[in-house]
C-alpha cells in the first residue's frame, strides 16, 4: 500500500467528527474529533482519502476473531487509520498498534429528566416522611401528656384541638399557674413555632421555585429500574462498554448488560441526539463530552449526565500494523498533547455548541406568578375543611332544634 496516501476509516457523527468535501476538491472538518483529525492530517503534509464502514460500527469482535467498523477495516489493511472516538482495549491492541493517547474522558450516561412533581401535593413536600411521623406523632401524644401532667383539667379534645391550632399559629388557650406546667408549655409553643415557621418558609419556596423529580443518578438506579422494566438503556453497537459491563464484577453491571444484550437495544451515533434513546424512560451510555456536545437545543434542558462512570476512557488513534509513518503519528500527537490542542478543540466546541443552544432555544422560561393550580392541594383541603365545619354547624343547629321541641 502506498504510504503516501492515507486511508482513513472515520464514521461521521454530527457534532463529533463531520467531513464534507467542497467543490474545489478541499475537505471540510467538522466537530471535536474532526478539527483534531484536521490538524494531525495537516502535520503529516501526505494526501489522504476516507473510508467508510458500511455498518457504521466502532469495532465488535466476530466469533471468527475478525473485527467490525472502523477497527475492522484497520484489521484488513482496507484502511491505515481510523478516527473517532476509538478506545485502545486489550483486544483491539493485538490486531493493531494505537498512537499516545490524546485525551482522556468518562463513561457515563445521560437520560431524560422526569419532569416536574405535581403542585397538587406540594403541602406535604416541605418535610420528609420520617419528619411527618414524629410532627404527628407529637401532635397525639403531647394531648395525653397535657391531660395527665396538668392540674387544671381539660378534655382530650379540648386539648388535641389546642395544640393542633398551635401548630398553625393559633394562641394556646390553656391555663395553668404552676411552673413546672408553664415550662411545659412553652416548650410546646416553642416546637410548634419552630415547625410552622420551617413549613411555611420551605412551601412558599416549592411555589415559587417548580419541583423537578429525581432522576436515575447511577449505574445501580439505572439497572434496577431496567430490572423492572421501566426504563430502557441504550449502547453504541460496536463499542467496548457492553463488554464492559458484561466482564464486570459487580453484579448490577451484568445484569444492565445482558439486558442491553437481549434486548438488542443499540443505536447510531448520529440518532443519539434525539428522544428516542433519550428520554425519562431511556437512557443511553457514552463518553461524556459526545453526551453534552451531541445533545442539541431540544435536549439540553431535558436531559441529565450521570456523575457515575462505567470507566475512564482513553481515546487513542489506530493503526494498522506496520504503519511506515507511525512514528511520525505518535510524534505529532505527543507534540499536540504537550500544547493541548485537543483541550482547545473542546472548549470550542463546546462554546459552538452552547452558543447554537442559545440561539435555537425557541422558549425561554420566564419567572411566572402563582397560579391557582400551584395551590388546587391546599386550597381543596381548605373547601373540604370548610365542607366540614358547614356540616358541624349544621348538625349543632338540628340537634338544638330536636332538643328545644
């Protein structure tokens, strides 16, 4: 093969590494990995063409130990290097030699956010179970302790209802002239001012500021919500991270990757952009930079990246084995790594991208009065307490009525 003309084995994913040839003959890199694979072209100064894999596939090993996509056409020699996103693993190293590594990223996965909680229940979001519990169970038990620590005698009603009204900032109507007494009822006064005041200031925060549902946050939540049932996970075909999770020790990551495997649930670089592999019901796993850079204007206010990673990724060139400029590749990537070209790549990347965010974003969220459906929970407690009070009132004026007669 002539080493004055490069094969290159590249898959073209938007955003990720684009190319497209003008009129005039010249080529037009696009995306991180393809104004890097620009610049490590332009260094070598040799003429250069492209191949593209039919399957579009990073590189899967066949049971006949021949490869696919990408590292595949290096494997035969169809191409000299390959392009995009590759990861040197230890069964890809022995069918072809790779450059330096030129950047390091995490594998992750992002999937679409719940959404936000229903304001109809907002009153009991302010505290958590285990806080309403002991809130309830105080409001039942400091009755019984009145009754029975008190000299001045009430009913248990009287004094349920009393320090339910205190609660909502009511005055404490009970009486006692002893200090010992006194000290007890400060210190409920004290309690329930402390939980009224709390309750109220973290409620009206809840109205003003819209409650999101928490989303899937690791590897674990993910592979018991696919266990379930509930959610979907999506892999890139081709790429090392299913057998990543395959060989994994930990139990969860097998089992999240032997559903990824009957299930058949792959998708296209290109496609990842989209609500079909991402969405509050699906997730889909990759490096993180392709995560944030390939989720466009529509996702990007959608979709939540995990803080969890499979592994660390290390991105890499290949090349097929006797490459005559491979000393020459390694020398130009090192030189790039030692002045941080790539880095620079991805900061501009990433400030395109946001910046096209910014520009497509067709709704902007704007701060919105309350409105009535932020309260219908609250306020339907109020009409039924209301509802209540009507009947007792009610129920008072005919059992007087039947008793005067």
């Amino acid at each position: 093969m002539d080493p004055l003309n490069i094969k290159v084995a590249t898959v073209i994913v938007k955003g990720q590494l684009e190319v497209q040839k003008l009129k005039e003959g010249k080529v037009e890199f696009g995306g991180l990995d393809g104004k890097f694979l620009e610049v490590i072209l332009e260094a070598l100064k040799v003429p250069y063409e492209f191949i593209f894999p039919a399957d579009e596939e990073w590189g899967r090993l066949l049971p006949d130990g021949n490869w696919t996509g990408m590292v595949g056409k290096v494997q035969t020699g169809e191409a000299d290097i390959a392009m995009n996103f590759i990861m040197p693993t230890q069964e890809r190293l022995q069918i072809a030699d790779f450059t330096p590594a030129y950047s390091i990223d995490e594998i992750t996965f992002g999937i679409g956010k719940p959404g936000m909680v229903s304001p109809t229940l907002a009153f009991v979001y302010p505290f958590p179970l285990a806080l309403w519990c002991i809130c309830i169970g105080f409001l039942f038990l400091m009755p019984l302790i009145f009754l029975l620590l008190l000299d001045k005698r009430y009913s248990l009603i009287f004094l349920f209802l009393q320090t339910f009204s205190s609660i909502l900032r009511q005055p404490l109507m009970i009486s006692d002239a002893s200090f010992r007494n006194r000290v007890l009822l400060s210190t409920w006064c004290f309690f329930a001012m402390i939980i009224s005041f709390s309750y109220t200031a973290v409620f009206l925060s809840f109205l003003t500021v819209p409650l999101e549902e928490e989303p899937i946050r690791n590897f674990k939540e993910l592979s018991e919500a696919v266990s379930r049932g509930s959610h979907k996970c999506f892999l890139s075909k081709g790429s090392s991270n299913l057998k990543i999770l395959l060989s994994s020790e930990i139990d969860y990551m097998k089992t999240l990757g032997k559903a990824v495997e009957q299930n058949n649930w792959y998708y296209a670089y290109d496609e990842v952009i989209g609500s079909k592999y991402i969405n509050p019901y699906s997730a889909a796993i990759g490096p993180k930079s392709m995560l944030q850079i390939n989720s466009g204007a529509e996702m990007s206010a959608s979709m939540h990246i995990s803080s969890d990673s499979l592994n660390s990724a290390t991105l890499a060139v290949p090349m097929r084995k006797n490459f005559p400029l491979k000393k020459e590749l390694c020398k130009i990537i090192s030189s790039f790594n030692s002045a941080g070209i790539y880095k620079k790549f991805l900061k501009d990347e990433s400030l395109r991208v946001w910046l096209t965010r910014q520009n497509e974003a067709s709704e902007i969220e704007a701060i919105k009065p309350l409105q009535v459906s932020d309260i219908s929970g609250p306020l339907i407690l109020l009409l039924a307490g209301y509802g209540l009070s009507v009947i007792a009132f009610l129920g008072e004026v005919i059992i007087m009525h039947t008793r005067i007669r």
